[in-house]
C-alpha cells in the first residue's frame, strides 16, 4: 500500500532553516506594454480579430453604463453603485477566454463578465431599479446581478461567501462529468475573510475544477493592501495551499485573456484549482458611497490611468489595424443613448406589490406575517407623504 504520510517524502536538515517571503519570487505576465504595443520577447495569444474586438466593446460599454450609473445614483434615481473603472480587462478577458458551460459566481465588480455573456442593458436597468421585471423582485442592492440562463450565479453582499461554494460547485461538475469549470471572482480584501482560506483548502483536497480569480486592486475600500497583509500578495497564498497559481498584469486584456485561458486547460486537464492574481487598479470609488480622496493621492491615481486597459487594447488592435475608428465613436455614441434610453425607461416600470414580500415567500402565508403585511399598508397609507410612490404597490 501506497505511503501517504506527507512526512515521509519531506527533507531533513541539520540546521535551523527559516523560509522568508523574499524567497518567494512570483512574476507577473505581462504581454501588452502600457502603450498597447507587445512586448519585445512577448508572444501573442491565439486570439481572434471578432474575440478581441467584442472585448474592447464589451468593456468600452462598461465604461459607459459605470459613468451613467454612477450619475445616476448621485441624482437620487437609484440607490447605490459599485463602478469598475480601470478594472474592465480583469473581467471581460477572462471571461472571455471561458465557455457559456462554464459557472461564473461573481463579487460585485464583474459586471463587464456579465455583459459578456449577453446580458442585455434593460436586465441591467430592471435590476438597478428593483422593478417588477427585475428576476430578484428588488430583493437585492442594486448591481447584485444573477442570471440561470447565462450560467452566472446571483452575486451576493457578504464578502467571500461565494469562494467555497464555488469549491464545491466545480465539485458537483466533476462528479457530474461535465466539462466545464466554475470561475470565482473576489478581491484581494476578501482573500482576508475565512471563506477563503477555507474554499482554497477544500479545492485543492478534493481536486475541484475552479479558478479562483483575484482581482488585486491595490484596496479594501479605503485599506491599502500593505496595511491588509506583509506577504507577496495573495498568489503567494495559493502556493501555501497547494494550488497552481499564475500572477498577472490585470489592466493588460491579453496577458489576462491567455492566463485564464491556460488556467481553464490545466484545471479541466488535471482535475485541480488555479488561482489567478490580476494586479490592477480601482481608477473610480470603491462604491458610490465612497470618497477615495480621502485615502490617495490623485498623483497615484493618474500613474495606474496611464494604463488604461480600454486605451491599452485600443492601441493594440489599431497595430493589427483591427481598429475603425469612426465605428467605434458611432458605437460608443449609440450605446450612451441606449444606455440613457434604458434608464429612463426601467424607472418607468412600477415595482413589484407589497404582497410579494410574504405570497412570494409562502404557499400558505402565516397569520402572523399577514397580520404584519396588514399593518405595514395601513402605516404606508397613514404616512404616504413618508414614502415615496416607487415603495410599493399596495394591492
């Protein structure tokens, strides 16, 4: 019988031998320079002209919904956003590089991963709005997206939460047969939560098809990432757990792109996780919530926008001369209107009936929440100068 004490293969030495981080020296892919052009001693991926076209559409309209939205909430038309400027690349090229088979369970900053698979500006809207076309019923915070039919799971607000079950959903894939891989988003400041440290484990133990995907932005809110950990980052951790990793230029769309694409081969092939560590920056505030000059400099903010990942693909794709540019303005003219027509018109849309909050709950609603229901009507409709008319219709 095969030996599986794991001491039994481990080296012995006579001496006090101390391991420190310096030792450790993860690089970083890089194939685009800053300026778009590809690095001397870089070699392209195997990427189509439609393929990374729709990359740079997919994050340009990105962009643009983030600029409407964040607009939008500071008018007051809805209630909270999380922008992703500066961090489209991370998104969009990776999931770009996967199969709609493939399960993708998110943070809150992937939306560019969304729009990739197909989903459409009004499902944007709906959501954001909490109407009654909204799948979540405006059962979620705004931008907490999920879709069945695009194979990605509904984004949830506690940091972390969807590490393990990512485990364990690329778990019942490889049981199941399937060939296909779950993606799991987070960023480096949920690599601090339990969830993670205990989702790594539990995928490297029982050999799970996941790639966990970290996109380290530089900060956890308004916590720098020197204040949050004194290792090499969090690739340094999948080392530690036994899982293969890759570090990663996260503004560069096709170092991204042919990192995952690696990843997705390798974790199909041996039946394992991966973990990718994008190093990337959040150009816009953590959320609309947020007030990011009161934690850095504009200096440090202007260094990372000279590696703009929109610019950056932009610049490569006019080297291939891959790139229109009087059809990309017409496009990026066409989606700001589609975009603002969408908006207008999802607040438009009544929200879902009060009723909903239990009858969509319950087959048999308890007397209890009824009684409740019942009181939470006469309430609104004591005080209905107290309530605005979007918060609930009352059947």
């Amino acid at each position: 019988m095969q030996d599986r004490n794991h001491l039994a293969s481990v080296k012995t030495t006579r001496q006090v031998k101390i391991i420190e981080n310096g030792l450790i020296d993860i690089p970083m892919l890089q194939i685009l320079q800053p300026d778009g052009m590809v690095h001397p001693d870089a070699e392209e991926p195997d990427i189509t002209r439609d393929t990374a076209e729709k990359m740079l559409e997919v994050m340009q309209f990105i962009r643009i919904l983030d600029e409407r939205m964040v607009a939008a909430q500071r008018q007051g038309r809805i209630s909270f956003y999380l922008a992703s400027t500066g961090e489209e690349a991370a998104a969009v090229a990776s999931a770009a590089a996967l199969t709609n088979d493939d399960m993708i369970m998110s943070q809150y900053r992937e939306q560019g991963a969304l729009a990739w698979r197909g989903y459409k500006t009004e499902q944007f809207m709906n959501q954001m709005f909490s109407n009654e076309k909204d799948p979540n019923k405006g059962r979620q915070m705004p931008i907490h997206y999920g879709d069945k039919a695009l194979n990605f799971m509904t984004i949830s607000s506690p940091l972390g939460t969807q590490i393990p079950q990512a485990s364990g959903y690329a778990y019942g894939q490889k049981m199941a047969g399937k060939k296909a891989l779950t993606i799991c988003y987070f960023g480096e400041g949920a690599a601090s939560e339990g969830d993670f440290h205990a989702g790594l484990n539990m995928a490297a133990v029982l050999h799970c098809p996941v790639i966990f995907f970290c996109r380290n932005n530089g900060y956890a809110i308004s916590t720098p990432a020197e204040e949050q950990f004194a290792g090499d980052g969090i690739a340094s951790r999948g080392i530690g757990y036994g899982v293969k990793t890759i570090r990663v230029d996260g503004n560069d769309p096709l170092a991204v792109y042919a990192a995952t694409r690696q990843a997705k081969e390798i974790a199909l092939k041996e039946a394992c996780p991966v973990l990718i560590e994008a190093m990337t920056y959040r150009l816009a505030a953590h959320s609309t919530s947020d007030d990011p000059s009161g934690y850095r400099s504009k200096d440090e903010e202007e260094k990372w926008r000279q590696k703009d990942p929109v610019l950056r693909l932009s610049e490569w794709l006019k080297s291939k001369e891959w790139f229109d540019a009087e059809a990309v303005e017409k496009r990026k003219t066409a989606t700001r209107e589609s975009v603002l027509a969408a908006l207008k018109e999802a607040e438009k849309v009544p929200v879902n009936p009060i009723d909903d909050i239990v009858t969509d709950v319950y087959d048999h609603v308890p007397r209890h929440l009824n009684d409740q229901l019942q009181a939470l009507k006469q309430h609104i409709a004591r005080y209905p100068q107290a309530y605005p008319k979007t918060a609930g219709r009352i059947k």
